[in-house]
C-alpha cells in the first residue's frame, strides 16, 4: 500500500504532521476561542456562510457524516474488490478509521471546545476523514505500473490538499470547527495514513498466500 519510491518522503510527512498535531494541541489545549491564527482566517463574529454556498458546504459536510462516510467507504471498497485487490479494500477501510479513532481519542485529551463546553472541536474528525480517504485512493493510483516518484508524490499531496480545503472550508463555514481543528484534523490524517499503510503492508507479508505476487 505504500510505493516503494514515496516510502521515505511519506515516513518524514508523517512525522512533521504528527509533531504539528502535538503542538498545536497543546497550544489550544482547553481553550474555548478562536486563537490568533484563528482570527487571521475568519471573524468568529461574522454569519455563517449563506446560500447558495451553505448548500455546498452542507453537502461537503455531509461527506464527514457516519451515512456519508460509510457511503464513500462501500463505494471505495467495492472499486478494489471489483479489480480484484483485497489489500486494498482492507486499507480502504483500515485507513480512514484510523484517522476517525486518533481524533476521537484526542478530542477530550486535549480540551477545545467550540459553542460551549461540550463540543469538543480539536482536531477536526470530518477533515480527517475525507483526507484519510483521498490519501487511501491516491496511494493506490500512485503505486500503478509507470507512475514515476514525483508524480506519486505530487497526486498524494494534491489529493489531500483538495480533500483537506473542501472539508476544512466547509467546517469553518458552518462554524463547527476553528481553521485550526481542520488543520489538526489534516495533518491527523497525513501522520495516522502512512502509518496504516505500513502496517497493512506488514500484516500481509506475514500472512501465507498474501506476500510478494499475491493480488493486492
């Protein structure tokens, strides 16, 4: 699941983001504001944003939803299936859940809320979500035959920078997270991905029938 060129760019993108989802966890840690960065972005005093953009933002948020997301997952899963590469459907699924489950673990750890105490905000699981797939998808296309290490890379990096705005836009637009939560939530996704990659690669290494010639 991980490209054998992109392994090492991928493992140091993966630590950069995890040390950012640290940091920025800790300097938001119980706060219940929008922070300075914040404010650079959006004016938490402004309305929220009106149709027919809120239209477009509902929907992109839908995608984050449990029906929206379990819609995109069934249909990713089923595209490997149908070419045949059962890894991949694993990963398809492994990937975004772990994305869900490390910003589901974080949120109390770390304290921010949004309107009001009990809507816990840091890091965003809707951006992290939507991130994690597209990662999953682009992953996939870039370990094809013929693409070459800077087109992988760049397709990983697009993909989750076009998951990553969409998602994040329409989170702040709708005033459920600060620019920050979805920044969190992105990098979330950039560290926890890679990460479930390797360790689905490692898992069908060690599983006979499933090493190197096995379908994928």
């Amino acid at each position: 699941m991980l490209p054998p060129p992109l392994r090492a760019w991928l493992g140091l993108v993966a630590v950069l983001a995890a040390l950012a989802v640290v940091v920025i966890g800790v300097l938001y840690a119980g706060h219940g504001e929008p922070g300075t960065v914040d404010r650079w972005f959006v004016d938490p005093t402004a309305d929220s944003v009106r149709p027919p953009w809120r239209r477009v933002a509902l929907a992109t948020d839908f995608l984050g939803e449990p029906a929206g997301a379990a819609t995109l997952v069934v249909a990713a899963v089923t595209g490997c299936l149908l070419l045949r590469r059962p890894r991949a459907a694993v990963f398809a699924v492994a990937a975004p859940g772990a994305a869900v489950a490390a910003v589901t673990l974080l949120k109390p750890l770390v304290g921010r809320t949004i309107h009001g105490e009990g809507n816990l905000s840091y890091p965003s699981g809707h951006t992290a979500f939507l991130t994690a797939l597209a990662l999953v998808v682009a992953l996939l296309a870039a370990g094809r035959p013929g693409v070459g290490r800077a087109a992988g890379a760049a397709l990983v990096l697009a993909a989750a920078s076009a998951a990553g705005v969409a998602m994040g836009w329409a989170q702040v637009a709708l005033g459920a997270h600060y620019p920050t939560d979805v920044l969190g939530g992105w990098c979330a996704a950039l560290a926890v991905v890679p990460a479930t990659a390797w360790l689905v690669d490692r898992a069908a290494t060690r599983t006979p029938g499933t090493g190197r010639g096995a379908p994928r």
